[in-house]
C-alpha cells in the first residue's frame, strides 16, 4: 500500500493510539496503585518495625513473585485468547475462555497456597539470605499465603474488566485494595502492635477488599460483553487451560524467572556486599518496583488492542502500535534514570537507610538504574509476542534476560569487581535478550519463505489489502472518500461496478457515523480482496451501532433511499461486534472483482 494510492486520505495511527492511551490512564492507576502499595508497604515496615524486617518482605518477594507469575500466565493468557476470539467475530468461544479462566484462578490459587503452607518452614529458610531474617520471614509467609486465590482471581478480573471496556473499574478496585492495605498497615502494626503478622494480615484484607469491589460492579453491569457459560465439560476445561497456559507463558515466564533471579542475586548480593549490600540492592528493588507500576501499566493496556488488531488481521496497524509504544516505555524510562543519578542518596534514605550507607550505594543505584532500559523493553517485547502468538520467541528473551544471562554473568562480575559487578551483570542481561531477539527473527524470517520480514515476526498485508485508510467521520468526507475509494479500487484492476459498491457503501455509512454522533469519530476503513467478494473492515469509537439492527424511522416516504437501507440492499453480509468499546464492522459485497481480458468494465 502506497500514498499514490491514497491521494486524500492516509493511514494513520490515531484510533488505536486513542484506544492504548484510553486503557493507559486507568491501567497506569491501577498498576500505580499496585506498586506504590508494595513500595509503601515495605517503607511502612522499615519505619515501624526496623530495616531487619524491611529485608525480610525484600526476601519474600520471590514467593509473590511467584503467585504473581502464575496470575499473569493466566490473565494474559485469558485475555489474548478471548481479545483475539473477539477479533474474529467469535462471541461463544470468548464466553467460553472466560468461564475457564475464572475456575482455572481458583483452583491454581488454592493449590499455590495449600502447596506454601504444607513446606512453609522449608519455604522460609530457602528464602531466607541470612540465617537471623528466616524467623521473621517464617511471621511474615505464615499469613501471606493464604491470599492466592483471592489475589489471583482479582489480576485476572482487573485484565478481563479492562479488556471489555472498563478499565475504570479496574482502577478503582486496584486502588481500593491498596487503600485497604495501607491503612491495615497503620492499624495492625501500629495501633495494634502486630509486626510483621499485621502486614500481613493488612495485605490479604485489601485483596478482600478489591474483588469485592469488582464483582459488585462489574457482575450486574449491562455494558459488559462476556458472560459465564456454564456448561464446560471436564475434557473442554482442560483444553482451554492448556490453550491459554500456552499463550500467557512468555509473560510468566518472565515473571517467574524474576523471583529466581532475586533469589539468586540476593545471595550473590550477600555475597559479595555484606549485610550492607542487602539492604541497598532491597532498597533499589523498591526503586525498580516503583519503575515497573508504568511499564506493567504499558503493557497490560498494550495487551488487549494488540490481540485485536492481530486478530481482525490488521498488521499495519500493529506496527505502527508497537513503534509509538516503544518510544513512550523509552521516554518513561529515561526519565526514571535522570532521576537516579541525580538523586541516588535521597532515593536509598527514602527506605530510612543510614546517611552512611546512603552514601555508600549512591553509585549502585546509578548503575542499578541503567539496567532498566533492558528490562522494560524485554517485558514490552514478550507481551508482544504473547499477543502475536510467537511464544518461542517470547520464552527465549524471557530465559535469557531472567537466568540464562543475566546469573553467570552477575557472578563472574562480582568476582571481579564486587556488588558492582552485580549491577553490570543486569545490564550485559538486557542487551544480551536485545541480541538472542535480533539473531532468532532473521533466524525465523529466513525460515519464512518471505512471510515474514523483521522482528516483529507478523506477516505483512500483502495483494488482498486494497485500501487502507483513517479519517475523521464528517459528513463533508462521506462523498469525497467515496470518490478516493473508487479511484484506488480501480487503478486495482477492480471491475466499476464492484469498486462503486464499496464507494457508495462507505460513503452511506460515513454519512450515518458523523449523524449519529454529535463529534467526529475516528474512522478506519480496510478494504480487503478476497477472490470473488470484497470485505470491508470497518472501525470507529462512536456510539454502538449495529446495522443490521438499524429500522429507518417510521412514516419515512424516503425510507428506501436511507443510508443504512441501501448499505443492506448493497451488502452480502454484514457482521457487528462491539470490542474493547469500538464498533467493528464487516462488510461483505460480493461481484467479480477483476476487469474482465478485455478490459470491459
């Protein structure tokens, strides 16, 4: 697809850009939430218990890191199934994966906590870096455990809630369960005494809290679009899980291979750095977790418009995604870098860390910080590859960039240059995953036979794609792009007569667009040739609109020359859905769509 072309009208990527930045703000919300909450939490510890205990819910990170890994392999894995279930028309099939995905959460979290609980002694002193923290860690997991199930349905529900349009209510219950948590927090450990037992406590009665909160809102809500289907055999339920196991297992993958690394780098840490060098890298964990409320905010918004636009086959429109989104994580992660080389030392006495030690770790966390470029791009890049369904690839930067890189090499460093060496081992990590990528794809491109040309590893929109195009909705355009579209199918070798079908078809539904709504909307129109009929694939964020529900107004002498009457008469088919809040639209005119050998049209 050329801009000759289009001599009025472009491709562009403002209604899906709308869309990621309409998830954005909401997920950045709730992630921000969600991540403050832990960073909060761990500074209310420190401050009220001592920086002992501080370390010791440090230590316990690779434990909820682990249930977080498991709540990721299932909600990405849920939504990308039923986003790209959507993406096809297939409303039943979407149902379905979300019924499974519920019972799957349950029952995972259930295991996870019953599996803790039968090992929790074992558990603790394996977490434990020093012998004098296994103790307090043992306080802490006790309680700790038993919110798995909770904890792991509630990410399932907020990524499910955001997906189907209401990523406010996602917000809202993240923030109330970190609300929740917090002030528990100052009344368990504080008021009542608690230790370590009350942050615990505090912890499971915010997750209480949030699922509460969404299930009573979202359960009775008219705009939702998936329901429970309840009839799921044994054998369905098990294919199902295994389907979405598949699609979310880069991401936690990723997830879970971070609790081995910290588990890992807390030893070599330990180490090579001391007590001391404990509590500094727990200190630039917090920093990093502060860091990962916007790049999970990022990706979790990414997730559902990318399995859509994968889905509906739009592969112009990923790209153009992907590149805007690469460059937003960048700037956010720059910014987060400044900030800790010019303010190391106020950074480490945020964890109240003595002026001493403070000023001791001002260089680690300058060169902690720098291996978060590599880690905000691995993540962003395994979403993606969950969503495009390349789930090797996605496991391979997840491996290298979470063991197999990133462990040999913070060893072999801290032999040489100590706890230094640590943080040099986290950034030849990420440019290790950078190269392991690069490699693979030309690898898989070569394999290709031309299907695939680059990193993004998705097949480009080749001869079917005849018209691919974005605009604002006006009345003033319905003519105009009608005239653009005829002139482009056309100088395709497309018969008049079909090309002044899809012309007058987008211009009678151009025109409805702009009366039904009182802005102009955001318009994509794709025009597809497949064989003897011509597929028009339609997106706006307007208000729903089904056209095959559409009945013109009554007593209309006029009614046969309605917009939406001729777009019927026109049409072999029309399929509707409403998802992630849009209208998708397709269009079916059926003709030959090839001049005839004599050029007669």
């Amino acid at each position: 697809m050329t801009n000759e072309m289009l001599p009025n009208y472009i491709k562009t990527g403002t209604l899906v850009n709308k869309k990621f930045h309409e998830f954005l703000v909401p997920t950045l919300l709730m992630s921000m939430s969600a991540q403050l909450g832990v960073v909060l939490d761990g500074i209310l510890v420190g401050r009220m218990i001592g920086p002992d205990a501080m370390a010791s819910v440090g230590a316990c990170m690779p434990v909820t890191q682990a249930a977080s890994a498991l709540a990721v392999l299932i909600s990405v894995g849920a939504v990308r199934q039923i986003t790209v279930a959507s993406g096809l028309g297939n409303r039943d099939e979407a149902n379905r994966i979300f019924s499974t995905s519920l019972m799957l959460s349950l029952a995972a979290g259930g295991a996870l906590s019953l599996l803790f609980f039968l090992f929790s002694q074992e558990l603790a002193r394996f977490i434990s870096p020093t012998p004098d923290l296994t103790a307090s860690c043992t306080a802490y997991l006790g309680i700790l455990i038993w919110r798995f199930p909770i904890s792991i349905s509630l990410v399932l529900m907020c990524d499910i809630v955001r997906s189907d349009g209401m990523a406010k209510l996602s917000s809202k219950a993240v923030m109330v369960q970190q609300s929740v948590n917090l002030l528990m927090d100052l009344l368990l450990m504080g008021a009542l005494g608690l230790g370590l037992h009350g942050a615990a406590m505090a912890t499971v009665l915010g997750d209480i809290a949030g699922i509460g909160l969404i299930w009573g809102i979202y359960y009775p809500a008219k705009e939702r679009t998936l329901r429970f289907f309840r009839r799921i055999g044994s054998s369905e339920f098990g294919t199902k899980s295994l389907a979405l196991i598949h699609a979310g297992l880069p991401a936690a993958l990723g997830m879970g291979l971070v609790a081995v690394k910290v588990w890992f780098l807390y030893r070599i840490v330990a180490w090579a750095g001391g007590t001391a060098g404990v509590t500094i890298y727990a200190a630039c964990m917090y920093y990093l977790i502060f860091l990962s409320m916007f790049s999970n905010g990022i990706n979790q918004s990414l997730l559902p418009v990318l399995s859509v636009l994968y889905g509906e086959k739009d592969y112009r429109s990923v790209r153009m995604l992907m590149r805007y989104v690469c460059r937003f994580t960048m700037y956010i992660v720059g910014i987060s870098v400044i900030i800790a080389f010019l303010f190391p030392q106020e950074l480490l006495r945020i964890c109240k860390l003595p002026a001493d030690l403070a000023a001791q770790g001002a260089n680690d966390v300058r060169l902690f910080s720098l291996s978060f470029f590599g880690e905000a791009w691995s993540f962003l890049m395994i979403y993606y590859y969950s969503a495009v369904g390349q789930n090797t690839v996605g496991k391979l930067l997840s491996m290298t960039t979470g063991f197999f890189a990133v462990l040999p090499a913070a060893w072999i460093f801290s032999t040489l240059w100590g706890r230094t060496g640590v943080w040099l081992g986290l950034i030849f990590a990420g440019i290790a995953g950078a190269a392991v990528v690069m490699i693979y794809s030309r690898y898989l491109c070569a394999r290709s036979e031309g299907k695939l040309s680059d990193f993004y590893l998705i097949e480009t929109n080749g001869s079917e794609l005849l018209y691919d195009v974005s605009l604002k909705a006006k009345k003033e355009d319905a003519v105009s792009l009608s005239k653009d579209t005829i002139a482009a199918l056309e100088r395709q070798d497309l018969t008049r007569g079909i090309a002044m079908k899809a012309g007058i078809a987008l211009e009678e539904i151009t025109a409805h667009l702009a009366s039904l709504n009182e802005k102009a909307v955001d318009f994509d129109v794709r025009i597809l040739n497949q064989e003897e009929n011509i597929l028009l694939a339609l997106r706006d964020n307007g208000k729903a609109f089904n056209p095959m529900e559409y009945q013109p107004p009554e007593n209309d002498p006029y009614w046969k020359a309605d917009g939406i009457v001729v777009l019927k008469a026109l049409a072999e088919d029309i399929h509707y859905d409403r998802v992630l809040a849009l209208n998708q639209t397709v269009v079916t005119i059926r003709g030959t769509a090839i001049k005839d050998p004599g050029g007669m049209r």
